[in-house]
C-alpha cells in the first residue's frame, strides 16, 4: 500500500483501530475533547461570572461552592478557567492552521519546481527563521496593540518555516516515487498530482508537525499572555491567570496559578500523544 493510500483513508481506520488497543491514545482523545468542548461551552458552564468581584473570600481555598478556589479579588476561579479555555485552546489552533496551510504551500511550490524556486523559497524560510516566533510575536504586540489578534498572526508566520522544511523534504520524496513519474506520463494534470496524491501522502507528518505545532503555540500564547501582552482583563485566559497568581502562590494560595497551569500542561501533553501516536500507526501501516 503506498503512502498515497494510507494518507486518503487508513490513517483514520488505523486510528480508530488503535484507539480501541491503546489506552493512552484513548485517554489523551477523552481529555482533549472534554477540554474543547469546555473551551466551546465554558460561558455557559460557568458556575460564576468569570469577571464577577468577591463572589467568595479572597484567597478562598477549593470548596464545594468553589471547587477551585478563589483569587486575589474574590472572583471563582474554575469560572475563569473555563471561560478562559476558549482563547487559550482556540488561538492556538488557528496558529496552526494557518502556519501549516502556508508551510505546505511553500514546501509544495519549492519541491514541484525546484530550481531558483526552490532557492527564493529557502531563502525567505531562512530570514523568518532566523528571529525566534516569541520575539516576532512581541514586536507584533508593539506594532499593533495588546491583545490576541497581533500575536496570532505573527506565530503563524513564525511557525511557517518550521512546517516548510519538514513538508519539503517529504514533498521531493514522494516525488522521487515511481507511481508519481507514472501519474506524469499518463498526463495527468499539476493540481490533480498534488491535491489527490502529492497532499494525502504527507498527512502523516503533517499531523505530527500539528501536533507538535500546537503545543509550542499554546506555550508561547501563554508566555505573551503572562507579560501581559495578550489577552486583555477583564477577559481571562490560562497564561493571564498564572501571572495573576504570583503573589497568592507566596501568600500560601498558589490555586489561581495552579490549576490553569496545569490545564496548560495536560492539553499540550494530551495533543501530543494523539500526533505522535497517529503518525507511528500510519507508518507501520505503511510498511
């Protein structure tokens, strides 16, 4: 079976084949989807107002009518986790999204040309990556404003070099492959080799550049959001409530930084086990 032929359906099979063996795929699966669905429905599963000032004691430990605590102001702070999962689970997934759309379309126009192409392409990748995504995303923030959006797009473009060398050396790969050559001679058109076959075929590592792509995104929103530079209050969201707690962490009242670091920790954790066990499936398949 080649590559071509896992990518349009047996990485999905595989899966699911997988997932019924495996139970550390099956728990990262449950745990990511518990926490997309509460990052898509947090506003409304809120016990609290998320903004909402003394609503228990200052500094309040976990409790039945608290079961996170409270923070520094009164406000309930599993409230604010949940509320605040929407910015800090979906940003990264729209860095990823668009940073692997413009990598692949790169790497694609690189390998199908080749030539001074392939050299212009290698040349841009370079100068992007050659200043760290963090610092991209912070000279965004002062460019544009605080907030979301800025940090977004320049991740995106940050990220975009990473995808395109990985997608490129898979790309020249495939292409080296006989069945390839034989869509050629037969006459098959550019665009039909490269969106029936060319793209199935890399989905594999694609998924783990995902992957790996959202967790090192997640981390980094949360970094500009903990200097502040992110999402604004009184919206929460996971890397604004880690820097809020500082002082309640000495005070002896470490919830609020507490529980959405570890929010952080297990998504990121949660996601990469669902990239790299889909990828190795998908190889021994192939073999």
């Amino acid at each position: 079976m080649s590559v071509a032929q896992i990518a349009g359906g047996a990485v999905p099979t595989v899966a699911k084949r997988a997932a019924r063996r495996d139970w550390l795929f099956r728990g990262a699966l449950v745990v990511f989807g518990l926490i997309a669905l509460a990052a898509l429905l947090g506003p409304w599963i809120a016990p609290y107002d998320s903004s909402a000032l003394y609503v228990g004691p200052v500094n309040g430990a976990s409790s039945l009518a608290h079961p996170f605590g409270t923070d520094d102001v009164g406000r309930d702070i599993l409230s604010r986790v949940l509320v605040g999962a929407g910015a800090s689970v979906f940003a990264p997934i729209v860095v990823v999204l668009l940073s692997t759309v413009l990598g692949l379309g790169l790497a694609l126009t690189a390998a199908w040309f080749g030539g001074w192409v392939s050299g212009v392409v290698a040349r841009v990748v370079d100068v992007i990556f050659a200043i760290p995504g963090l610092v991209i995303a912070v000279l965004a923030v002062a460019m544009f404003g605080k907030g979301l959006v800025a940090p977004v797009v320049a991740l995106s473009i940050a990220y975009i070099p990473v995808v395109a060398r990985l997608t490129q050396t898979a790309a020249a790969r495939e292409l080296g492959k006989p069945y390839l050559a034989a869509l050629r001679v037969q006459g098959v058109s550019s665009l039909a080799i490269c969106f029936r076959h060319l793209v199935p075929a890399m989905i594999p590592v694609v998924a783990a550049q995902m992957a790996v792509g959202f967790g090192y995104a997640m981390l980094d929103l949360a970094a500009i959001s903990f200097l502040g530079l992110g999402q604004q209050p009184p919206a929460p969201d996971w890397g604004s409530m880690i820097a809020g707690g500082q002082a309640g962490i000495l005070a002896g009242a470490p919830e609020q930084s507490v529980f959405p670091a570890v929010f952080v920790v297990i998504t990121v954790l949660a996601v990469g086990i669902i990239g790299a066990r889909v990828t190795l499936w998908a190889e021994e398949k192939e073999r």
